[in-house]
C-alpha cells in the first residue's frame, strides 16, 4: 500500500497517537513495585578514618545492610577485635582466619558453619578457621548496623568503630558514620 500525498502526515499522526497510547499504558503497569515488609529507609555507611598501616586498606561493602571489607598485605598478623574486645579475625600478608568462638562471629547474620581447626603455634588454645587466602575479607559486621541501638534520621549521623590490635600489641581503629537514606 503506498500512502497517498497529504495522507502521510496524518498517517504519522495516527501512529503517533496509538504508540503514545500503548506506552502510556505500559508505564503505568510497570511502576516501582511495591514490597509488604518494606523498610522505609537505608543504612548508609562510610569510614571517616583509617589506620595508616603499611598494606593496610578497607571499605564499606554497599547493600541493603552494609559490610566492611579489608584487605592486608603487610609483614606481620593484625587481629580485629570483635564486639566485645575479643580476637575475631586475624589478618595475614596472604590469610585471613576467623575464631568460630568469638562472640562477634557467632554474632554476624551470614556466617557460615564451620569446623575449626586449631592452628599451629596458638599457645592461646584458640580454634582459627581459614576464610581466605589472600589477605582480604569482607562481612557484614553488627557494629554497621544500627539495628540494636536507637536510631533516628533526624539526631544526625550515628558513629561506628572497629578495633584492630597489631603484632606489636598497638591498638589501631577504623571509624565511621551510619546515615539514614529514605527511600523514594
């Protein structure tokens, strides 16, 4: 069919319309989907001081519940204190192990079973567990997680830290801040 002169200008019109039509309808239908149980905001999370520590880096891990990643490369191990002051993590220059008993893992919500191992050399009767071996570790941490302590948007940003204790017996800290984001 081919259109005749003056008829292609309304042709396009009516296309036009019809197309408009038809995606007007799809927009509608495929609005933000809405989700019963819903929070009504975000945790935001962000590290206003590191350590300076040689090999030494971390970042917070983005998500619905934010975590903390480090990575470390340096010569000599570095512990990361859990939530009540005890051995939780033990950073190497190419491992990363965890103590199953500590009450900062058997407090964290996606720890894996696990069966430890004791390690060579622990005079300290502690079980470690290897969870990497590169020398990073990421998890989801309870102290960036605002969810056992009173919480409001509007009394500004709540503070985070995480101890970490040197080879050499030197307490270092990574802290942070906690934001509330309301959801669109």
């Amino acid at each position: 069919m081919t259109p005749q002169p003056g008829h292609t200008g309304r042709m396009r019109r009516v296309l036009f319309g019809l197309v408009s039509l038809s995606v007007a309808g799809l927009v509608e239908g495929h609005g933000a989907p809405t989700v019963d149980g819903a929070p009504p905001d975000i945790i935001e999370a962000r590290i206003t001081h590191q350590p300076d520590l040689p090999g030494f880096r971390a970042m917070i891990l983005e998500g619905p519940r934010p975590g903390i990643l480090m990575h470390y490369q340096g010569s000599e191990t570095l512990t990361v204190l859990g939530t009540d002051g005890e051995p939780f993590l033990r950073f190497t220059g190419t491992s990363v192990m965890a103590n199953p008993e500590s009450p900062g893992w058997q407090s964290l919500p996606n720890r894996p079973a696990l069966k430890s191992v004791r390690e060579a050399g622990d005079r300290r009767g502690k079980d470690w567990v290897a969870m990497s071996r590169s020398g990073s570790f990421g998890w989801l941490d309870p102290r960036l997680y605002p969810s056992h302590r009173s919480f409001n948007s509007t009394e500004g940003p709540l503070n985070w830290s995480i101890t970490l204790r040197t080879a050499s017996g030197d307490i270092e800290t990574i802290a942070g801040e906690l934001t509330r984001r309301p959801l669109p």
